[in-house]
C-alpha cells in the first residue's frame, strides 16, 4: 500500500461547527504533515509530526488541533473556524524527516 | 535564505509542442530539489526529483537536471499532451531548513488539442 488516504473528500462547516479530518498511512512512515493550500497557491506547512510526537506548529491557531493516535493515522480537529480558513487540507507521510514526502488527496473544506 | 523561483503562468501550448518550465533557486548549503504537480480537483504528486548536481530526474516524460552552477533546475517534456495540463510546483529542501519544503508559486500549464 503506497498512498495516503483522507477523509472527508469535502466538508461544510459553520463556524461554531466542531469536526475533524483523518489522514492514513500503511507505508510504515514515521512522520506526518498537515497543510493547507488556498486556490493557486503553494501549500503551507501546518503541522509536523515525527514518530507520534510535535515536531513543528507553524505558529497556527489554536481553532487547528492536529492529533497523532499513533503512528498510522493522523487527525486535525477542527473549532470555530472562519470562512477564511476555507481551503484545500493536504496531508502527507515520509519514511522520516528527510525522506521524500507523498501527499494524500486533500480535504476541501467550505466554512460558512 | 532558502527560495524558489518559477517562471510565471498560465503557460498555454499545443498538444505535441516542446515544454519547459524555467526553476531557479537560492540556498545554502546542498539542496535537494523536486518537482511536483497538481491534476485539477487533486492532491500533490511527486514528479521527479535530484540530490546532488548534474543528477537527472525523469518520470512519465519530464526530465529536469540540477545545475549548480546556474542554480536551476528547469522541467522539459518533448512532446506535451491534453493529460498534462496541470499545475507544478518546483521545490526544494536542505538540512538548515529543518527538511522542510521550499516551494515555488507554481505554474499552471494548459494543453489544447
């Protein structure tokens, strides 16, 4: 199995809305990423973790709450967002660190 | 500091015509250097890449050489279909930016038949 899998595929929230996003990986990576992309735009790095622990938060707010369950499955819990957080949710997976990263599908999120 | 630099879009070409999409970079140290591209409605896939200089990557078509000495690393396709037309990203990353990605703005490319 070599793909990250995500789900939802699409989400519509309200602001006072309460939702998570999933991400999978069987390919036996240790670390874990989440992004976001807004339309035409390169992603931005969100979330890094590394063996199930933090490894990098780029300073995002705390209405994103990325958990890592273990080392196969990685999740941002979502809180009053605004419509401005609506954008593709990109995860991705490498051996380690250094490693090159495969992305998962995304997860577009709408928030109203 | 570490950047990317990529020739500005869309890029508009005839089925079957030659591509290349220009990648310039800035970075200390030794980068590795990727390129990836984005289907419509879709996540990222790794393209190609290369580690050192003068390494080639190539997949599906493209190829694209790291040149230190110019610092680029420049995407090529001989013969461009309608299944191309994507958006692509030329990225790199160093041990100093902690392995993190270092992505360019992208290029959207768009084939006509």
């Amino acid at each position: 199995d070599t793909e990250v899998t995500q789900t939802p595929k699409h989400l519509v929230m309200g602001m006072t809305n309460k939702k998570s996003l999933k991400c999978e990986q069987h390919m036996g990576h240790r670390a874990m990423y989440w992004y976001k992309q807004k339309a035409k735009k390169p992603p931005e790095l969100m979330f890094v973790y590394s063996y199930e622990k933090l490894s990098i938060n780029e300073s995002v707010p705390s209405r994103f709450s990325p958990e890592c369950p273990n080392s196969s499955l990685l999740n941002l819990h979502l809180h009053a967002l605004q419509p401005e957080d609506s954008a593709l949710y990109l995860c991705a997976s490498s051996n380690r660190l250094r490693d090159e990263q495969f992305f998962g599908p995304g997860t577009r999120l709408t928030v109203l | 500091g570490n950047s990317v630099t990529q020739m500005e879009g869309p890029v508009t070409l005839s089925e079957e015509a030659f591509l290349t999409i220009n990648c310039t970079y800035t970075a200390t140290g030794y980068p590795s250097l990727f390129w990836y591209v984005q289907y419509p409605g879709e996540g990222l896939q790794l393209l190609l890449k290369a580690t050192k200089a003068d390494d080639k990557g190539s997949n599906k078509g493209f190829e694209a050489t790291y040149r230190k000495e110019t610092t680029s690393f420049h995407l090529e396709k001989g013969s461009v279909q309608v299944s191309d037309s994507a958006v692509y990203f030329c990225a790199l990353r160093t041990m100093d930016s902690n392995y993190q990605l270092i992505w360019g703005a992208g290029t959207k490319l768009i084939i006509k038949p």
